[in-house]
C-alpha cells in the first residue's frame, strides 16, 4: 500500500483566540510570529490582535538550499491560511468592494532591528481603493495608504530585492520622496498629513510613472503578486548585506533563516480616533514600575520611528520636556487606555518580564501588533529584576540571571548622558579599558596633568602609551587616552583598579608632540586645552564637553537586594586586587571578601612614593650586599607602615601580599635630569650612576631578571620583606585585630625557586617571633601560577605551597607569546579578520590559556587536596571568565574593587548555570 507522506505544516495561523504556534516556538517562527501567536492564542491572553499567519524560517532554509524556490505544498497552505484570515476580518483580499489589506514582516529568532524588510498596505490596486475609500469613508487615508505601498513596493521588493543597483546611488524610494517633498514645499506644508486628496491622487500616478521609467517594470496591480513579491522579498532580506554583517557582529548563524509573517492590517491613520504608539510594561530608563509610552494620533507606526512628529504620552507618567504639552492617552481616549493598561499588565504577568510593547487604535478599537522582552540599561536591569522578585513574580535565581554582569558598570560610575550621546558622532574609537564617562581639557604629558589639576583644572591625559612614571598625572586626569596598547596595558591595568575611564590602543588619532596636539583620522584636529569627552565602556572619543550623569550605589536599594540573593546563591568567593587603605575600604564596600593581590611595588610609584622610591633605588643601584642592605632596613619602615595599614582595614579576611615583582630597572630613571638629580641623592658620580644602570638593562625585561628571580639573586629583598609582613601582623595581632597574611612568590616556574625563598621565610619567621615575644604568627606560604611550566609542575609545586593564585596576564602572556604591552600592534587586525574571536588579555582563552589553568588546579589538589585556589589576572573580573574559574573549582577570584560587584554576579550566575562547584 502506498504510504501517505504528512505534510509539513510550513504555515502557522492566529487570530480570532485561536493560534496554532506559540511563545516556546521561536526557532520555527521567529520571536515576531511566536509571540503574536502567544498574544493572539494563549487562553490567559486572547488579546485582540489582527489576524495572520507566519510562513516559518524552514521555509527560508529551503528557499535557499533550491535556489530560491518554495516548497510545493506552501502556495495551498498560504491560500488556506489567507482563507480564514478573510473569514475572521469578514473581509476578502483583492475584492473590489471589501478588500482586506496585509502586512509582510520578517522575524528571526533573535531581533534584528532594522536589519530585514516590511511591506504595509498590501492589496491596494485600483479597483480595491475604491472599496477602501467605501469603507473607510476616508478618500484621503486610502490614497495616503496607496503612494505609502507603491513607494514600499518599489524599494523592497522591485528594487532591492530586484537586484537594481540605484543610478547614482540614488534609490528609488529617495526618488519618490523628493517628489513628496516638492509637493509639501510647493504648497507650504509642514506635514505628509497636510497633504490635499488631489494632490495624493496626482501623486500616486506619479509615483507609478516613474516607478515604471526608473526600474524598467510597472508596479503589479495584482494584490497575490503583490503578496508573494513581498513574502520573496522578505526571505531575500536574509541574505542582504546589513543583515549579514550584523549577524556576523552578533554571531548569528545563517543557517537560522526568518520567518514571514501577513497579517490583516489595521489602521492608526484613519482620522482622529486612530492612532498607534510604542510601550513598556515598566519604565526602560530607570526600572521603575510605571506604564511607560508614547503614541501619535492618525499615524502609522513608521511614523513614531521617523520621529517627525514629537510623540505624545500615553499619560502623566510618561510626560517629558519635549512632550508635556501635549494631551496624554489617558486623556484623550480614557477607555482606550484603561484597555491598554490592563492588557500590558497581563502582557507582563503573564510573560514574567517587562514587555515591549507596539499598538494601533483604529477608530476608536484597540489592536496589539507586537510584544517582545524589553531592552533596558543597567540600572532599569537592576531595578525590574529586583522589583520582579519582590513581587513574587520571578524567583531568586531568574532575578540574578536577568542582569548582565557587565551591566552593573553603568550603577558604579558617571556615565556620558545616553541622551546627549545618541546625537552626537563620536571622532575616533579605541578599546575600551576603563568604564564610565569623563570630560576635560586634553593634555598631553604627566607633569601637565598634576599641573593644570592643581590649578582646579579638570582634564584628560593623552599619551601614546603610559609607564609608571606617568601615575601620578593620571591619577589627577579625569580619564586617560592612549593611542598603543592593550587592554593590560599599564594604562589600562592602572586606571581599571581605581575605577577611572579610559581608553587606550586608540589608533584612530596621532599625537603631535611637538605642536601638543593630536589629529584624528576623520580630520578633528584638537590641541592642548582643548575639551574631550570619553565613554570608556564603549571606548568612543567626543570633542567638546558633554554631560555626564551621576549615580550613588549606596542609595540603590534595588541594588542592595539584588545583591543578597547573589551572596546566597554563590559558591565561590570575590576578592580584590588593593593596595591601599583607601583602595581597600571600597572594595570591601562592594563586597570583597579579601585581598588577593597586593603589589608591593605600588608604593613606588605616584602621590607620597618619593622618599620609599628613593630609598629602593638606593637600593638599586648599591654596590656592595653591606649598602644594600642598610638601603632596606630604612626601607623596611616603609613597607611595613603600608601593608599594616591595609591589613588592618581588612579586618580578619586574608591579604595576599607579593613579593617585589617588576624588573628592578623600571624603578630607574632614564633622563639626564632626573638622573643629576639621583646621583647627587646618592653621592654616587654621574659616570658610576650611568654604568650600574647600564648594567641593568635588559633586551626583554618582562622574561628577565623580575619576580622570585630577585629574591634568588637578592635574598636580602625577600627578607626584607617578610619581615614587614609578619611584623605588622605581629603587631595588629597583638592589638587585638585578626589577621591573615599569605606571602605570594611571583613568576616561580620550579619548586626549587619555592623551597629556596621558603627558607629565608621560615628562618625570618622564627626571628619575628622571638622579637615579637608570639608563638603563633597566622600566615600561608604561596606562589603565583603564570609561567606554563609552573601549570604544568603544579603537583611539585604544591609540595611546596599552601596556595596558588593563577597570574592569568603573565600566563596568558606566556602561553601565545604575545607581549602584554605591545599586542595594540596586531590585535585589532586579528579580531576583524577573526584570526581570534576574543582579546585573550581580557577573556580568559579557555581551550588554551584555560587548559593550563586546570592543569595546574588539578595537578596542584592531587599532591594537596586542600590547596586554596584563586585567580589575580585581570580576567578576575571579566564574566565569562569568572564563569570558567567557577567551573575549575576555583575558591576564589580577584579582581579590581570596581569590578567585584561584577565578578560577585558572575560567581553567582555560574553556580546557577553550571552547579554548585565542582
Ligand atoms: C598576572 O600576571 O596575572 C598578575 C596578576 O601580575 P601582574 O599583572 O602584576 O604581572
Ligand atoms: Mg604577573
């Protein structure tokens, strides 16, 4: 017997309180026609939504895999679908006296806003006007509807679709409206809604003329060939070039295809009980639970997209400066509203999620085109997530997976006020290394920053690249500039630790020292005292000053919630990368739990470093152990006011404190004056100075003689600086303050560089002891893991230490071979022609990068299972990163105080995803 072979249902209706697809089928439908069916089916909803049916994205796939040919069966089930369409409008497609009109829409999975095409007012020829005119009662609205569809028609479908390349680059549909426009200015007309019937008429013939002169073919009278050129069209949008290039920005696969929705039209132009407007179920700026939105009366919703007219409010709530003075929703339809209202409210109950809305009032009757999740800032985030979950609608874990973690950036710093950035065009762009926004006036050197800063200047520092040396002017900057380097850069690292915008690897600009001032590709030319604005999170550059908007996180009590049900819900900790009490007492603030990076060098370098960084150059640059050493006992006062201060703050949470890690050079100066000035300090001649730092320089510092290297070679360095640490917990102890300190080797790559310092360590921990009259002094013994063969010899390594703290910049460094500093060169290149997806300095690369950092913690737990693990690279604070460290075993991460907030998220979001722990 012959088999009967089921048809595929390529074609899904709603309309009437019936739906054949709903939300959960996005994929086949697209989030457009999944949740129209949602909207128009659901028995909770049953919302009065226009009839349709969506043609589904297999449809797409098989149009493309045959050579743009559809399946057999689509042409009845279209029909079929159309049938009952005509049914419920009680209206018939392409009939002379009650035509029914449609739409044709694109809808993907995802949303691709204004990336795909849409044809309104299908159906109209000749003949159907008449019937729409009837109908209608409305001459003017009909014609206004037909040049609407001619213009549509011939841009979408006959010329784009058509494969037409514009003369002169002059498109059909700019054609056209010149030709609308002549007429307005002919008349003196400020709106298309001033236009005359005759003059809509006379258009209209016009239109189809050139339409017939300028694409070589009449526009089709047919309405089904107006239909189906459209459904084409749409599917051929797919593959159009914006479409492309967006899904390749926002990685969506090509495979995916869209999905087509027809549905009956419905008017807001038909006079002035028509009207149509855009809508969220809560406020997308602030959060707020308040129906927010805006409407245009007898307009189509192109119209509030245009933004020709100014919007009206849908009520009081959504009133702003440019709309207050006109009449609200509420006001001028109150039973409308009252529908609309209630109908959002069960929009966001029902779908658990503030809603974005989209509505059309056709005289006097109330229809919903549209809903989908709403887009939304940060704080908005925070806000609806936490509110959501206090009104019981969502639970704990949906509430902390509804933020981003990125997002809580925008709670934490001032930012560029959105407003004012949408219309303005940045003039360069670069990476964006520190949040938040910044103005000032540019200058283009260290000292020039302290300088006009001291003088209540506020200004913005650029520079090429940034060294130590420059830390103090930057600390005075606003926000820093650079045009080289990378996103761990020494700008970049510095200025994320305080939390300080700023955007480096701009390559967009050139500095001209000489003249101090700087050219940017697209000819800004802008020079010393000159106004800039930045926007570090997305890493654009604006000339002049721009407003920037302000944000106190300890009166977010949105924030404060949100942030209890992520402490419950996460396994790993979050600490921080301070130095500082100031540092220190912040991070504690956004919840730290510890320090897990102190860089001893710090107190090197900026405000209050001059007699430390003279004596650590005394230091230096000593001959002989006996100077050395009389060098670091005057040092040793210095290093252990510093740390004792910050453990103090730290009150009872563990310190990891890092032995001296940079290459002893960079703490040298380089220039003559400088270099004067040092050899007069140090009674050493100018001859002598020059040679010793000579004799310091390296071809490849960051492989060089820095990290554990020092302390081998200098054990004196090492001691000293134990004895700091052990000494000021002796004595907080002894005061009765709890204290952990973990003394950090860094750059180790065998166990024997371990064993050597552990024996200075050990032996200076028995001095302290018997001067400090204690048994006891709580502290751990440790190594950074950031050279791979420290990974690799974890298991040995541990043998060893109590801890690791994986040095993911080092490490990621190491493994590609990419000089940290330097990748500003390469890296923008590799990731447009995606030979990397990801700039590993800032995502942690998991297959590579990430393979070694779960060696090391499994290799280092099989020799003690017990082994503390964390991670103090700058990756400590990146999401996704956070995320992988979660699913090591990690126990902790540490990042820089601004980005604990984010990295507490992360951590809580990973035990959600992937379980608690390993
Ligand atoms: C690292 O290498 O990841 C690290 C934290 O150390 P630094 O950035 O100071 O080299
Ligand atoms: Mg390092």
């Amino acid at each position: 017997m012959a088999q009967v072979k089921k048809a595929i249902k390529y074609v899904y209706y709603f309309g009437g309180g019936k739906a054949d697809g709903n939300e959960s089928m996005k994929n086949l439908l697209g989030g457009k026609g999944a949740n129209l069916a949602e909207m128009a089916g659901h028995p909770n909803l049953r919302l009065p939504v226009p009839p349709g049916f969506t043609i589904t994205t297999e449809v797409c796939t098989a149009y493309y895999k045959n050579k743009k040919k559809y399946p057999a069966e689509l042409q009845g089930q279209v029909q079929s679908a159309l049938a009952a369409v005509e049914k419920e409008m009680a209206k018939k497609f392409g009939d002379a006296s009650n035509p029914l009109l449609v739409s044709v829409r694109s809808g993907a999975r995802r949303s691709m806003p204004g990336m795909m095409e849409t044809v309104l007012d299908i159906g109209l020829n000749e003949k159907t006007i008449l019937g729409v005119i009837q109908q209608s009662g409305d001459e003017r609205f009909a014609y206004d509807a037909y040049r609407r569809l001619i213009m549509m028609y011939a841009d979408v479908v006959m010329e784009k679709a058509g494969g037409i390349e514009p003369k002169n680059g002059k498109g059909i549909r700019k054609v056209l409206d010149e030709k609308l426009e002549k007429v307005k200015s002919k008349q003196g007309y400020q709106f298309d809604t001033d236009i005359k019937v005759p003059e809509l008429k006379a258009l209209v013939k016009d239109f189809k003329a050139t339409v017939l002169k300028v694409l070589g073919k009449p526009f089709p009278d047919d309405p089904y060939e107006q239909l189906w050129g459209s459904v084409g069209a749409v599917f051929g949008s797919w593959s159009g070039k914006r479409a492309i290039e967006y899904r390749r920005i926002e990685k969506i696969p090509d495979e995916w295809g869209t999905a087509v929705t027809v549905q009956a039209m419905v008017f807001g132009n038909m006079g002035d009980t028509s009207a149509t407007g855009v809508a969220f179920t809560r406020n997308p700026g602030t959060g707020e639970n308040k129906f927010y939105g805006e409407y245009l009366l007898n307009a189509q919703g192109e119209d509030v997209v245009a933004g020709i007219r100014t919007p009206a409010p849908v009520n009081d709530y959504s009133k702003n400066d440019q709309s207050k003075h006109l009449p609200s929703l509420e006001e001028t339809m109150p039973e409308i509203y009252k529908q609309l209202f209630e109908i959002q409210n069960r929009l966001e109950r029902h779908y658990k999620d503030m809603q974005d809305i989209e509505f059309t009032i056709e005289k006097g009757k109330l229809f919903m085109l549209q809903c989908r999740v709403g887009k939304r800032n940060g704080i908005a985030a925070v806000k609806v997530a936490s509110d959501m979950y206090n009104e019981k609608l969502i639970d704990a874990k949906t509430a902390i997976m509804r933020v981003a973690p990125n997002q809580l950036v925008e709670l934490l710093l001032p930012m560029l006020d959105p407003e004012v950035q949408k219309v303005t065009k940045p003039v360069a762009k670069g990476l964006p290394a520190g949040p938040g926004g910044a103005k000032g006036r540019v200058v283009f050197s260290s000292a020039d920053a302290v300088e006009w800063a001291g003088k209540g200047e506020k200004v913005i520092l650029v520079r090429e690249e940034t060294s130590p040396e420059d830390v103090d002017g930057m600390h005075k900057a606003q926000a820093i500039l650079t045009t080289k380097g990378g996103m761990t850069s020494h700008a970049a690292l510095v200025a994320r630790g305080w939390g300080k915008c700023c955007i480096v690897g701009c390559a967009d600009i050139e500095i001209h020292s000489e003249t101090k001032s700087f050219k940017a590709n697209d000819g800004t030319y802008i020079k010393e005292g000159d106004w800039l604005s930045l926007d570090g999170t997305r890493g654009l550059v604006y000339t002049g000053s721009m407003a920037l908007v302000d944000i106190d996180l300890d009166d977010n009590a949105a924030y404060r919630n949100l942030m209890k049900l992520v402490n419950k819900e996460r396994t790993m900790k979050v600490r921080t990368n301070a130095e500082t009490p100031e540092d220190a007492k912040q991070a504690l603030k956004f919840g730290a739990e510890g320090i897990g990076l102190f860089r001893t060098e710090h107190m090197f370098y900026g405000e209050g470093s001059e007699q430390p960084l003279s004596l650590l150059r005394k230091m230096i640059l000593s001959k002989t152990e006996g100077e050395r050493r009389q060098a670091l006992k005057e040092l040793y006062v210095f290093v252990k006011k510093d740390i004792k201060a910050t453990m103090e703050v730290m009150n009872g949470y563990p310190v990891t404190i890092r032995l001296l890690d940079p290459p002893l050079h960079e703490f040298v100066p380089h220039d003559v004056a400088k270099l004067h000035e040092l050899s007069k300090e140090l009674h050493i001649s100018m001859n002598m100075l020059r040679r010793r730092v000579l004799a310091l320089h390296e071809n490849n510092p960051m492989l060089g003689h820095r990290g554990v290297r020092l302390g081998v070679s200098y054990p004196e360095i090492t001691e000293m600086q134990v004895r700091a640490i052990l000494e000021a917990a002796a004595e907080l102890t002894k005061a009765g303050k709890k204290v952990l300190p973990e003394i950090m080797v860094p750059v180790t790559c065998t166990v024997n560089e371990l064993s050597h310092q552990k024996v200075i360590v050990d032996r200076v921990y028995r001095e302290v002891c018997e001067k400090m009259k204690v048994k006891k002094i709580p502290y751990l013994y440790g190594t950074m893991i950031e050279i791979p063969r420290a990974a690799l010899r974890a298991d040995h390594m541990a043998e060893v230490a109590d801890f690791f703290s994986f040095g993911t910049n080092d490490l990621t460094q190491m493994s590609f071979g990419f000089s940290r500093d330097d990748i500003g060169g390469f890296l923008p290149q590799y990731m447009d022609l995606k030979v990397l997806n990801d700039d590993p300095f800032q995502t942690i690369d998991q297959a590579g990068v990430g393979e070694l950092v779960r060696i090391g913690v499994d290799r280092g737990r099989s020799t003690k299972p017990n082994l503390k693990v964390g991670i103090c690279g700058e990756h400590g604070g990146d999401p996704e990163s956070v995320k992988f460290f979660h699913r090591t075993g990690m126990n902790y991460v540490s990042c820089s105080p601004f980005r604990v907030p984010i990295a507490l998220l992360a951590a809580a979001q990973a035990a959600i995803e992937f379980g608690k722990g390993k």
